[in-house]
C-alpha cells in the first residue's frame, strides 16, 4: 500500500516529536545567517536519473551535494565528508534504506534524514520515524509543488537542526552558571553532604551567609537526584507580599477573589513531581509558615476559590541566612515547621574559610564573562590574584563574581593587573583585610606596600612617574621599595611578582 504524506505525518506526530524548546530571539538571526552558509546533502538513490536531478535542483538553491547509488557507498561518504543533512531512497540494491538510516544515526544521532520512496508502508514509515527520519517524501519529483515541498521541507529540517543545537548551547551556557567550582577541603564536604542527601526523598535545610552559593547547592542537590528530569522551582520567600503568598504558593481559580481575572498555578502545584525551592525562608511571614506546614503534613492543596484537591508530592529544599533557632526564640519562626524543613541540615561555608578556591572560582568566572561578553579570553598576573586571596570577601562568592565580572567588562587589557584589582575593590579592601595578630604598624606597612606596588604598576614601573604621583621624593621613594623588597638591592629591576 502507498503511503500518503498525511499518513507518515501521523505517525510521526504520535512517535517522533516532542517539541522544541523555544529559544531567544537573537538566536533566529544566526539561523537565517546558517541559511546563506554551504550546506552539504547526501542524496542516496539507486535511480541515476534523480540523482542527477536533486542534485541539479539543490545546487541551484546554493546547497553543496554528495551522492551515491546504494547502502554501502551512503555510510562511506557520510563517514568520509561533513554532512549537513541526508535525503535516502527506501529501496536500494544492498542494503535497506532502513537499515542505512539505523546506521547513519548511530554515528550522528542529529542528522536530520528525509527518507524518499515511491512505494513504502506503513510499516516503513512507523521504523523509520523510530529511528529518527525528519520526514517522508513520495517519489516522483516531476510536479512542481512536490519540487517545493522538498523544499520547504529541506529548509525546515536545516531549521529545526539549528534551533537544537542553539538549544544545546543555550542549555550548556545556563548549566555552567549553576556550576559549582573548588577542590578545598571545605568544598568537598560539602559535595559529599550534596551526594548523601540527593538520592533520599528527605526536605534539606540550607543554611549559609548571603552569597555562599546556597541556590547552587539546592539546585545541585536536584541535580542530582531522581526527580532532575521534573521541575526545579524557585520561590524569594522574603520578595512575596503577605497578602499575596497564599496564591503565589497554592494558586487560585479565576473569580475567587477581586483582581483573579483568571486561573493561576501556584509553585507547589508547579513543582508536583519535581523540587521546590523556598529560598529566604527565615523571611517568611507566621501566616504564610502556617499555610506551608499543613500543605507539607496532608500531602496537598487547594486552590483558592476551588473545590477540588490536589495531590503533592513534592520535595522541599529550603535555604536562610538566618539562626532559625535564634528566631525561634523570638518567635518569629514556627518550631514544628522547622523541625519539617530541618531533616537534612547542610551549610555552606562562606568564601574566607575556603581561600583556596579563589584561583578556580576566578578561573571559571573569567571563562564565563569572556564569552558571554565576547571577549578573548584574559589573564589575570599573580600579583592580582594575590589581592583577591587577601581580601575577605564579606558578600562571598557573589561579590567576587561580580568584580570578576567587572573586571572583564571594563579591563581593556589582555592581563588584568594588580592596579585593576585594587581599582575594582576600592575602599571596601582596606576595611576587609585579613589582617589576623598583626599589630598596626605591620598593617599599615603592608597596606603602604600594596599601594606602591599598585602606583608602580600603574605607571608601568617607572619609579620617577610614581615618585611624582605619589608626591614623594625619589630619593625616599626607592628606599621604601628596596626595604619592602619591591625593587633589588642593586638595581632599579621591579620585583613585584616576589608579593
């Protein structure tokens, strides 16, 4: 029985797609760009009359074309050339078009295949839309429309390849910002907590100052777990006004209260079968806590206005910057909630009791910011990566990215320097040395040090230009650099790599 295009397109919609991801509109120019680009088609036929034909046609709309008469001759030119796309005949004199489709997938699971036939079933089109085919084209090619629909559907299938692999990329790129970077002891342990507690059905509490990289750890811990595949969803629980929290929690139908102009989902209900995240805990209000711990001991909701109940399930990982014991006493958190939440304890260390991760964590933001800003990508001198190890870091992890961030964006040139740094930090440096059991005049030696070091750097060693920027005699100037070890005893050479 022939097998019309309606018929293989059914089978395909019921077995075949599931859909795009729809990605940024930025995007579709790079797709209209890869258009004008020279795209390699294989056409298989056993036919020399089509071949000859479809390749006359696809180099007249600018395609680049590669062809062979049987199975075998197909997988050698897909294996020898990068092809972009493959149209394959049904029926060939070796091997089954079926079975060179099976083949070519399994060494470029991607490729789209457009199969040709004047003569297949529907137990061929069923195979082959399992084996991944784009689509199924009839033979003969003599009318016009059937010239264009191949076409299209040429164009289409290219399209739909592009729009993955943007896809791809846009999924890589979002993935490496939920990375988690260090190798210092205190990193370890806490991706072995993060390796224990994943797999277990268990709600997690995770505490940690603010910018420690609390929603990484949740968002690792989901990751990780049997529900990665589901939802991760994300609730600011101190950014809900109070008399919204019960809708943006639970939901509500259209007409249950006035400004419900329609129906909304609440993030439980969003997060049924995945992992909801309920950042800022410690922030939320005595009414809204109530509302969550019965939610989380029956197992289910309702919305508002509605009369049907849903089933949970749910898991919930909570994080706070906050002593829930201490606000417990104050009684401004729930105990028994707490006791809910609270069943796998995690912290997360701040950034000053993990040093030395800073070389990896600007390492990987640097690469980061490089490319989303599309720049090359940048050194950074020891002696600046000194500065960074010395400061304290009072916002963490974040507050380092965002002067690597900075760095990247507003440093011209290829190495950032120590000047750059101490730019970037400015004041907030002096009031967050780690400076442990010196006394003051060993911290305001060391403060003065890093200063000419930074003035000399900034004037590209030149002792003269910093001796009349820092407004100081040269004489003096080059006394201080020799004491500090900056210059050599016997020379003007600028040492400052020995910092």
């Amino acid at each position: 029985m022939d097998i019309s295009y309606e018929i293989f397109r059914f089978a395909q919609n019921d077995i075949l797609r599931n859909g795009i991801i729809s990605c940024p509109n930025s995007y579709l120019k790079l797709i209209k760009e890869a258009f004008a680009m020279n795209y390699n088609i294989l056409i298989v036929d056993d036919e020399i009359g089509i071949l000859e034909s479809l390749s006359g046609i696809l180099q007249d709309e600018g395609y680049s074309t590669i062809t062979a008469s049987n199975g075998n001759e197909a997988i050698k030119n897909f294996q020898d050339n990068d092809i972009n796309l493959v149209l394959l005949d049904v029926q060939l004199p070796d091997i089954n078009g079926v079975e060179v489709l099976r083949k070519i997938k399994e060494i470029e699971p991607d490729i789209p295949v457009i199969m040709i036939s004047g003569k297949a079933t529907i137990r061929i089109a069923v195979d082959s839309t399992k084996l991944g085919a784009y689509d199924f084209i009839e033979k003969p090619f003599s009318p016009e429309e059937k010239i264009d629909k191949m076409l299209l559907t040429i164009k289409q299938a290219i399209e739909r390849q592009q729009l993955e692999q943007e896809n791809r990329a846009f999924r890589s790129r979002e993935n490496k910002k939920w990375t988690m970077v260090g190798q210092s002891p205190p990193a370890l342990r806490l991706y072995e907590q993060i390796s224990k507690a994943a797999p277990s059905k268990g709600r997690v509490l995770i505490t940690g100052e603010n910018g420690t990289g609390k929603e990484l750890v949740a968002r690792a811990i989901h990751q990780q777990s049997p529900r990665s595949s589901a939802r991760f969803v994300e609730v600011n629980c101190a950014a809900i006004p109070q008399d919204l929290i019960e809708s943006e929690m639970f939901g509500h139908e259209k007409g249950s209260f006035t400004g419900a102009g329609s129906r909304q989902i609440g993030k439980f209900e969003l997060a049924n079968g995945g992992t909801l995240f309920l950042d800022e805990i410690g922030d939320m209000s005595l009414s809204a806590q109530s509302k969550v711990l019965r939610a989380i001991e029956e197992g289910e909701i309702q919305r508002i206005g509605g009369t049907r109940t849903i089933k949970l399930d749910v898991r919930i990982i909570s994080a706070t910057n906050k002593s829930l014991e201490k606000e417990i006493e104050k009684g401004n958190f729930r105990q028994d909630l707490y006791y809910r939440l609270n069943v796998i304890p995690i912290h997360v260390p701040p950034l000053r009791e993990r040093k030395e991760d800073i070389p990896l964590l600007v390492k990987h933001f640097m690469e980061q910011f490089c490319s989303e800003n599309g720049k090359p990508m940048k050194k950074i001198s020891p002696i600046a990566l000194n500065l960074l190890m010395d400061y304290n870091w009072p916002g963490n992890i974040r507050e380092l990215r965002n002067i690597v961030e900075r760095l990247i964006i507003l440093v011209d040139a290829d190495t950032i320097e120590y000047s750059h740094v101490l730019s970037a930090l400015h004041v907030k440096y002096i009031n967050n040395m780690d400076y442990g059991e010196k006394s003051l005049k060993e911290m305001l030696d060391e403060y003065e040090k890093k200063i000419l070091i930074a003035e000399l750097d900034a004037n590209g060693g030149n002792v003269s230009q910093t001796a009349k920027k820092l407004k100081i005699d040269r004489a003096n100037l080059h006394r201080k650099l020799r004491s500090y070890g900056i210059l050599k005893a016997d020379s003007d050479s600028y040492t400052a790599d020995k910092e």
